[in-house]
C-alpha cells in the first residue's frame, strides 16, 4: 500500500478532481466518476468493470479502511484530509468521509456488448429513464437477478453518476452497460443479436406471469409517466404486470425487479 | 366551493399548522399530517381514509386546481398565498406550490384491523423500516397488489409523514394501516387471525415462486440491513428470493413488490 498523502489545502491540485463535487455532477466527467461510500469502494477496489485512479478519505476513516487499501497498488495514491478540508474541497458536509476517482471502462456500444453475451442472456433496456434513483435500482436488480447487461438509450442517465451508483449498491460498476448510437433502431438490433424484447406497459399485451423465458431476453422499461414511446410498444411484445383495479403505477425500478425475478426462475 | 383565502403575512394565524413544515416533519403533528403534490392532493380529496382539513396553494396553483377544489366543503378552507409569502411559511422553496393539512383517520391497532379484513386477505409487516422511502415504496406496491392492510412495529417511521405519502403516490392515505401494540406478539396475533407469516429473507428456507398462497398471508418484511429479529424468522416459515451467486441485496421497497405480486397471481 502507498503511504497515505495528508491533503491540507482545498486547493491542492492533487485532488482537483474532487474540488466541487455537486457542480461537477451536473457537467460530467469526460470519462471520470466519483464514487462515495464504504460498500461502493469495496466494489470498486475488488469487483468493478472500471478502474480506481485515486481515494480521498476523512482522516479517521484511514484507519478502519486499511484492510480495503492495503493491497492497493502505488499507482492509485489515498489522500486522506480532516473534516474541515475534506467539506472544503466538496463543498457540502461529507458525512460517509469516502471518496474514489475512477475511470470509465471502454463502451463498446449496445451492438458490441450484445455481441459479447452468451447463448442464454437477460438483458434490460432502458428509455428516458432520466432519474438516478431508478437507473440506480435497475443496475442493482439486474445484478441480484444476474442480468448480463443494461441497455440505454440517450435519454437515461447516467449509471455512474455519483448518486445512481450509491443507489445501485455498487451494482452500476459491475453490470455491464452500453448506449444504444441514436442512429440505430434499439428493436432491430436485439431482433439481430436473437433476443426477445419484451416490452413492459400497464396495458402490455400478456400477463408476466404467462411469460416464457427465451433464451435471450430483452426486457424493455420507459420512464414513469410517459413509458416507453409507442414506436417500440407497438412493434414489441407488450407485458404487463397486472395490478389492483384502478391502480397502474408501480415504480420503474421496482417493475425491473418483478420482471428480472421472473425470468430468472424461468 | 369556499372562497380560495388570501394569506399575506407568513405569520397569519390561520396557516399556523403549514409554518416550518421540514421541522415539524421532525416532531409530529398530534393527528395531523401535511401532505404536497397535485397527485397526493387529489387522493386525499377523492379517496382518503383520512379527512382533508384546508389547502394551502401557490397564487398561481389555484386556476389550474379549480376542478379538483370546486366541490370541497365550505369548512375546508383554500388558503393561497404568493411564492415569497408561501416559502416564507413552510421554510424553504415550495416548488410544487400545493400542500394540504389533514386529519389522521382513528386507529384502530394491528388486532383491531385484522378483524375487519375478508376471509381471503393480504397483509404486509413491517419492523423496523425506517427508511421514507422504503416504507412509501411498500404502501405503492401495497395499492397495485390490492393488500388489504399494511402492520407497522415501533421501529417503523409513520406511513403519513410527509415524504412516505409522496414516494406511496397516495397510497399511504389508501391502504389502510395499524401499529403493532409493543406488548403483543405479532406473530401470535397474525395467528390467531389465521394468517401464514411469511418472513423474508435472503436465507430463507423456502423460494417465494414454491410459495402457494394461503388464504390469509402475511409478508414480514424487516430493514435493508439487519432484515428481521431472529426471534421472528426463526418462528414463522421464511421465504427467500432467488438471487444470482454472491449477491443478497435487494431494496425492500422491491422486495415487497415482487412478494405481493406472487401472492396477488396465487
């Protein structure tokens, strides 16, 4: 393990990186990301897609954490800064005192991941699902149902902004993801690669419950509110899940489980 | 419909119960609760188990909302005051502009409910949940598998807090609920009502797809996290979710989701 590196001065280039952490959110990382929070980093030191370029810890943190940082390579320095610092270069009360720089793995694009999978594949792909919370809990079921991939199309967030890989538990930087290019139809090139898009709506054709599992199986979710555009609703296999009469609103992230957990018996 | 009520001075007696509404989150309001949002707010006026008692709008809030305020009762009071005036009394920017106060419904307790449940029911338990979003997210799935009622232990946070109401999309103000009296074995009482506890967890002895639905059933559910006391799991038959090697993690928001639609098909 390299020496941990005691940061004093917000300004310390060294940890550029880290200064404003909200506003920095919002523009992107060109290729970076930020990930908080002891169980993420656990992930992202042992299990992730992704590689850690640097940690900044709260100095009383150092401590409990060795066991996690020990084997780490001198090449990702640990720079650790008292409370006062730390909130500084953030910019609000860090209160989980862990942070981790990371960069991106490679994106081969929804084609070439697809290309990757084996004969028997899950997959979920996802529309205009612009909330952190939901794409944070689709990765996190798809890891507990052993999805292969998640898919999405440009009008989703980002699965490794901060917030989605807290809520995804860590699963954001193992499950492999790809964006589908805008200039390619999502259904056709699943139809290409042998998998059955199965599109999820309130008013979906087929009851869950009666649902085969293909082999390859691509479940296809939109965001609450508007669901997913008619344009792929109507050429899909439509899905629902059936619900209390009067009552067609389940959350987005909560669906992915219920359907996830389906095929996965299957 | 009553007059919509100016209010100009964030210290007007009459919005009393609306001023530093984060704070009094915190505190309790002695029967009352607030709740905000267009969504919640027609619930509460059409469908609630739970009495309206006035609405406080933003000044441009009013036009729009005249077909679901028209028909209200002269003592419900509309209060509306200007976006200064607004975020001066409830504290903080109200974004959505439409909060209203209302009136807990008696309650009964868990004994007392259960009672009045059909031969054919379904519950959901809860212990020890004191996430708002977790248990708003469990009163949603709750509404769309049609559970008869929701249990809460002391450890739970209350359904009709503000943020819960909002995450349940209403159904906190649907799905009737009662609290576990401390001095009674819920799973005595469950029993004694005929229903099969079904306690979940990633251990559990038997997969939710082999679980046949008993007439009356009962879904344990505890915190993300510690999940239920032993002293609960370890009497009651447990039921775990299936989920890919080394991962054992699921929301409980979403475990609930996939439990009570299993049961809702049985």
């Amino acid at each position: 393990m390299p020496p941990v590196i005691p940061i004093d001065d917000p300004d310390d280039p060294r940890i550029a990186a880290y200064r404003n952490v909200r506003e920095r959110d919002l523009v992107g990382r060109e290729g970076l990301f930020i990930a908080e929070g002891e169980v993420v980093l656990r992930i992202l030191l042992q299990h992730s897609r992704h590689r850690p370029l640097s940690l900044l810890l709260a100095e009383n943190r150092v401590a409990a954490l060795a066991p996690l940082t020990t084997g780490l390579p001198d090449e990702v320095p640990v720079y650790a800064a008292g409370r006062a610092v730390l909130d500084a270069i953030v910019g609000f009360p860090l209160h989980r005192g862990i942070l981790a720089l990371g960069r991106r793995a490679a994106e081969p694009g929804a084609g070439g991941l697809l290309a990757t999978l084996p004969p028997r594949a899950l997959v979920a792909a996802l529309f205009g699902i612009g909330n952190h919370d939901n794409v944070g809990g689709i990765f996190r079921n798809a890891a507990a149902f052993g999805a292969d991939a998640v898919l999405l199309d440009r009008g989703c967030c980002d699965p490794l902004y901060r917030k989605a890989i807290r809520v995804s538990v860590g699963a954001a930087l193992t499950v492999p993801f790809a964006w589908f290019d805008p200039s390619e139809d999502p259904l056709e090139l699943l139809a290409r690669h042998g998998f059955e898009a199965l599109a999820l709506s309130p008013r979906g054709g087929t009851a869950l419950a009666d649902v085969a599992r293909a082999d390859r199986a691509a479940v296809l979710l939109g965001s609450e509110g508007p669901g997913l555009p008619d344009a792929l609703l109507e050429r899909a296999r439509s899905v629902r899940i059936p619900m209390a009469p009067g009552f067609d609103s389940l959350n987005v992230a909560t669906t992915s489980g219920i359907v996830l957990h389906h095929l996965a018996q299957g």
